[in-house]
C-alpha cells in the first residue's frame, strides 16, 4: 500500500460504463473529504498526452503490437514518474481510467504478446508500483460494443473486431483471479443505480481499512 495517498484505477473493455461511475467515485469520495486526482491512460501529462494521440488515431501503416505496447509503457512511465507518484508523496489520491492492467488485458491477451514479457516490461518500467485497488467494469462483449456504437467516431481500438474484445475481456477476467484482493469485479450489465451499489460497497471496505491503517500509523 502506499503511505500517503491511494491509488484507484477503474478497468474494463469498451462500453462498461467507466466515465459514468468514474464520476460517481469522485463525488463518493469529495463527500469523505478526500482530495482527489483524475487522470486516465495512455495520456495525464502533456507528453503521455501526445503519446495517447499516437496510439489512438486511426492510419494506413499497421501498428506494430510491440510498438504499441512499448508507446504505452512509455507514457505510463511519464505519467507515473510525473504525476501520479508526486501526487500520493503530497497525501493526495489518484483515481485513474485504465493503468498497467490494460496493457495486459490489451497488449497481453487482445495482440497476443503473453504475459511473461509484460511482466518483464511492468517490473524494468515500474519496479513494483501498483494500484491499491482497481474496479474492473464487467459486461458481455456484445452489449458493450452496442453501447460504444453510440458515442460517435470510433478509434483505431475501437475499431477492432469482436474476437479482439473477448480475449481482452478474458485477459481482465485472469487477472481478477490472480490478484483478488486488489481487482474487483463488477457485473455491469445491470442499471446505473444496481452498479453504483456495488462499487460502494468495495469502496466502503476501502475506505475503512484506509481508516484502520491511519489510526494504526497514529497509534504507533
């Protein structure tokens, strides 16, 4: 865990749902008095934001996986070397849309590049940083596409076929069980309110062993 801040990330393939309960898990945490950094990846610095623009706008020449995948990691060293890590140090906390967990889920599972290299990558690149806990946004592959038809022009990872999608959502769902105690799932196919219900609850638990873990620092 990190001593200062916390750092959330929210996960999930195409049409989950993210940017509307991003918002509801600010508004949850505003109203404990928490101070609260939102960011999102590829992207949350100027350059990370420039590599984002790389990586997403659709082209004639094919985009290497692996060149992708080092462009990502590449701004996520950015990202966490100048924003994210500075602010936790400040007591600050960071609520990110997508971090290393995507890579895996994307790059690892979606282009088929495996998990041993990416582990290689994650350990040379952020030498043990992870988030104190993610919320992975579940949804059948079908019914997030239907949805994310209805947000405009696609980009270039929108854009990939269903076959894509579910090795990516399978690659999420590994993960989960993996680590458990830092990913929760989140069965997102239900209403808006049904959804927000179960991430209060993990944010509840959260909330209160961060409580714990500061009266235990206070004590000693």
């Amino acid at each position: 865990m990190n001593k200062n801040g916390k750092f959330i990330t929210i996960e999930g393939t195409e049409g989950v749902g993210k940017s509307t309960n991003i918002a509801f898990i600010k508004s949850w945490l505003a109203a404990k008095d928490i101070e609260i950094i939102h960011t999102r990846e590829p992207g949350g610095t100027p350059l990370a934001e420039e590599i984002r623009g790389l990586l997403l706008t659709k082209r004639g020449e094919k985009v290497d996986s692996r060149t992708e995948l080092l462009l990502m990691f590449a701004a996520r060293c950015q990202h966490v070397s100048q924003k994210i890590q500075p602010a936790l140090e400040q007591g600050q906390w960071v609520l990110s849309d997508r971090f290393t967990d995507a890579s895996f889920a994307y790059q690892g599972f979606g282009r088929e590049l495996g998990f041993e290299r990416l582990e290689q990558l994650e350990g040379w690149a952020l030498q043990g940083f992870k988030p104190d806990l993610t919320i992975m946004l579940d949804l059948p592959i079908e019914i997030g596409l239907e949805r994310a038809e209805k947000r405009g022009e696609k980009d270039r990872f929108e854009s990939e076929q269903i076959a894509f999608f579910k090795r990516v959502r399978n690659g999420y769902l590994t993960i989960a069980e993996k680590e458990p105690e830092r990913m929760k799932v989140i069965d997102a196919s239900g209403s808006i309110e049904e959804v927000q219900v179960q991430i209060e609850k993990i944010l509840i638990e959260f909330y209160q062993n961060y409580q714990t873990e500061i009266a235990m620092e206070t004590c000693s």
